[in-house]
C-alpha cells in the first residue's frame, strides 16, 4: 500500500474564515488570504512525489464539494466528517488508513511549510516510529503522521488552544506509542503571523501580504 499526504482544508468563504484576521483586513481580504494560502500548499502537496494526494474538504456537501473539484483537480476528494476538529481529522485517517501504509495529514494555514519536513515525517513513519508531531508555535500542530489509527490521540484534547501538542504528546505516552517530533514552525492565525513568511515559500501568500503593506 502506499503512503498518503492529506490536506484538510476549509473552503475560503467569506466572513467563515480567518476572523481574527477579518477583523481587522475585512472578510474579503480573509478569505482572499485563505485561497492564496490553500493554492500554495496544493502546490506543495504536489511536489512530494511517491505519495498519493488526498484533499479532506469542508463543507462536505454542496458548494463545498464544488470549489474543491475546481481548485484540487489533482486530488482525491474525501468530505470531512464529525462536530469537533478532533472528530473530523480522526475520522479522515481512519478511512485513509484503510487504503494507505501511513497518513501524513497537514492543514493549508502554514503555506511555507518546508517540503523536507513532509518528506522527514513519511521517512519517519517507514522506521520505527508510530507518531509523527510537527508542533506549531501556538501550542497546536501543523503535521501529524501514522501507520495506524490510534484514537487515544483524539481524546482529551482541548482543541483550539495552546495545550493541543502537548496533550496529544500526552496521549501518545499514555498508549506506549514511539513518537517523534519536526521543528516547530508558524502558522497564520493573525495578522502579525503574516510576516513571519519564509522565502521561497508560498508564493502566492507572500504576494497577497506584499500587496497588504504597500497600501498600508
């Protein structure tokens, strides 16, 4: 079987998405945001070969399921499921694992994401190790990669706070799992994490804020 990159993603709606950066660019602009940070990390996805690309996409019916067809034409499409965050990214390893060696599942909010820790997390995962963390710099994580579904690492968990790594750290212990972390890494949440984009990457997201400060 072979491995699996994932990407869970929101479809860029205005005034649904990014709201502590809405309130102060507007929804417009962050849902503009969004699509560039979406496109960038497709485009990222992309270039990890020998993996196949799957796309779990909200909202899962309708005008959802639409915008991804269009916007992911190179991904297999798979509806998120579930009331929680937690939920909805168990749910979606739990069916990729039934088809896939190991899942490694990312999020479209850290465009610039290096490639090289995608590919570490997939080498990782072909050795000994059972979890894979990428910890992000608000206390959540940008990358978590398994062979096999561990529920334990959705239980608990505080979503959407800053104790998110380490809980699941926690949980991971707890069931005796052999986990290893990446490098922390940013993610953008605000509109201050908007600088904290590395080049080369995303460039499409660094093109939106460069447009941002020149008419500031």
């Amino acid at each position: 079987m072979s491995a699996c990159l994932t990407i869970m993603a929101k479809q860029p709606e205005r005034g649904k998405v990014k709201t502590r950066i809405a309130a102060v660019l507007g929804d417009d602009q962050a849902a503009e945001l969004c699509r560039c940070a979406l496109d960038d990390t497709l485009a990222l996805a992309l270039s990890i070969a020998d993996v196949a690309h799957v796309l779990s996409y909200a909202p899962p019916t309708g005008d959802g399921q639409r915008y991804f067809k269009q916007a992911a034409p190179d991904f297999v499409l798979i509806p998120q499921q579930g009331a929680t965050l937690g939920e909805r990214i168990s749910g979606t390893l739990a069916a990729l694992l039934e088809d896939h060696s190991s899942v490694v599942l990312i999020g479209s909010d850290s465009p610039d994401l290096p490639a090289e820790f995608i590919t570490r997390a997939f080498e990782m995962l072909r050795g000994p190790t059972e979890v894979v963390l990428g910890p992000a710099n608000d206390g959540g994580y940008y990358l978590l990669g398994v062979r096999s579904m561990q529920p334990i690492l959705f239980e608990r968990i505080h979503w959407s706070t800053a104790a998110v790594a380490q809980q699941t750290r926690a949980r991971a212990a707890e069931a005796g799992l052999q986990m290893a972390d990446l490098p922390p890494w940013h993610d953008l949440d605000t509109v201050a994490d908007l600088q904290a984009l590395i080049a080369p990457g995303a460039p499409r997201t660094r093109a939106f804020v460069a447009s941002l400060n020149q008419r500031t």
